[in-house]
C-alpha cells in the first residue's frame, strides 16, 4: 500500500535534496509544511534536546498546523513524562501520543522483560514493539508523506552518514539539525530560555527508556550509555 502511494518518492528525493542544500533549520521546517501540507509531521521523544526542534515550530506559528507525534513507549522516566507536560504548556503545542498497541504489562507476560537478556535481537523486538510499530501506525493513519525529527550527524556512526533528507520506510526523512553541533543546541536553549531536560542536570547527555539510558560515565557518553551498550539507534531512524 505505501509502496503504491509513495511510488514517486526517489525521484523527488533528489528533486528535494538540491533545494535544501543551503536551508537553515527553521527555513527546512517551513519547506516541509509548504510542501506537503498536512502529509508533513515531526516526531519528538523529549529527550534531552527536543526543545530546539519544538520551540523552532512554535517560533513559525505552525505548531498547530504541523502534526507532532511523540513516540511513548510506557517506559520512560518520570522526568520526561514532567518535561513533555512542561514543554506543552510553555510552547502551546499540540501532540498526538503514539503508543504500542501491547501494553507493557502484556508485553512482559508473551515475552518477558526484552531489555535484560542483553540481546541484540531482544532489543531489536523491544523497539519494533514499542517504538517503530507504533509511529509506523501514526505515519500511515495521516497517510505522511515526510517526517522530521531532531537527530544530528554527531551522534551515532549512523547519523554521521545521513543527509538532510532520505528515505526511511518509504517516506521521506527530513533532518533539519543533522549538522548542529552540541554548543550549537545549548546557544540556542539559552537565546531562547528553554528549560533544561531535569536528568541532563544529572549527568544525561541522551535518555530514552528508563531501563536502557544511563548517564554519561568516564568511559562511555552520548549514546554509548544506551541500550547498555549493545546498540547506539532503535531502528526509527534507520531501515533494518
């Protein structure tokens, strides 16, 4: 079905691409809504450094025009759940939550808690489930044609191979921070008095579930503190 709708998108990924090249981060977010109208979303995870990509859409007054999907996987810590509410409040945004269709209690009873067998392929069933099932079912349910999302290239080795604009499950991606440094994101928090994500004062420079993110230590930062170790990305940003 997507394979049909979107039968058109390598074409214009490189039709695309060429009009990014020297787009600012704020200018990028307007083409995608100019563009696609209401097939164009972001997702966020309000993480330690969602509020630069949420603030940049309330700044464009499309905060109600864009749809925003926040992937929740009913694991995350108590301070996300405190910073999503905050961020809401101060930015007047609108957010659709998308969940997994298994709750965790159910999920723990087929398949156990994935998270402790220090597994790749139980992580790797841990994320479909929780995370890339359910934006999946948001991005089709709106029938979205691209989505943007906060990563950078400084990241994961991953990121560090992306363009501003790919495709990710036959949809376009569109990464308006890819080249945005650390100083890049903690000047603009500061021109703009965006709050701090409560556990980056503890030591987190990325968090995600609460059983998977630990803070930075003196051998491991970034996100090599996530998923113990065993992988850097959850397969939303990536096509295996």
């Amino acid at each position: 079905m997507i394979e049909n709708i979107h039968k058109d998108i390598q074409p214009n990924l490189r039709k695309y691409s060429k009009e990014l090249v020297d787009m600012k981060p704020q200018e990028m977010l307007t083409w995608g809504y100019e563009k696609f109208d209401n097939q164009f979303a972001i997702t966020t995870s309000f993480g330690i450094q969602s509020s630069v990509l949420l603030d940049m859409i309330s700044k464009l007054c499309l905060q109600k025009k864009i749809k925003i999907f926040w992937i929740d996987t009913g694991y995350l810590p108590p301070e996300t759940y405190h910073y999503a509410e905050k961020l809401i409040e101060d930015l007047s945004l609108e957010v659709e939550v998308l969940q997994s269709e298994l709750s965790p209690a159910r999920m723990e009873a087929k398949y156990g808690k994935l998270w402790e067998t220090n597994k790749e392929t139980d992580l790797n069933k841990y994320h479909e489930l929780r995370k890339i099932q359910p934006l999946e079912n948001g991005l089709e349910k709106y029938n979205i044609y691209c989505w943007a999302s906060g990563v950078r290239s400084s990241q994961t080795e991953n990121r560090n191979k992306m363009k501003f604009l790919d495709v990710i499950r036959q949809r376009l991606s569109l990464r308006p921070l890819l080249n945005w440094t650390n100083k890049d994101i903690f000047y603009y928090m500061e021109e703009n008095n965006l709050p701090d994500h409560p556990l980056f004062l503890k030591g987190y420079s990325t968090v995600g579930d609460w059983h998977s993110s630990s803070p930075d230590g003196i051998e491991t930062h970034g996100r090599d503190t996530r998923f113990g170790g065993i992988k850097q990305e959850c397969g939303i940003h990536t096509n295996n």
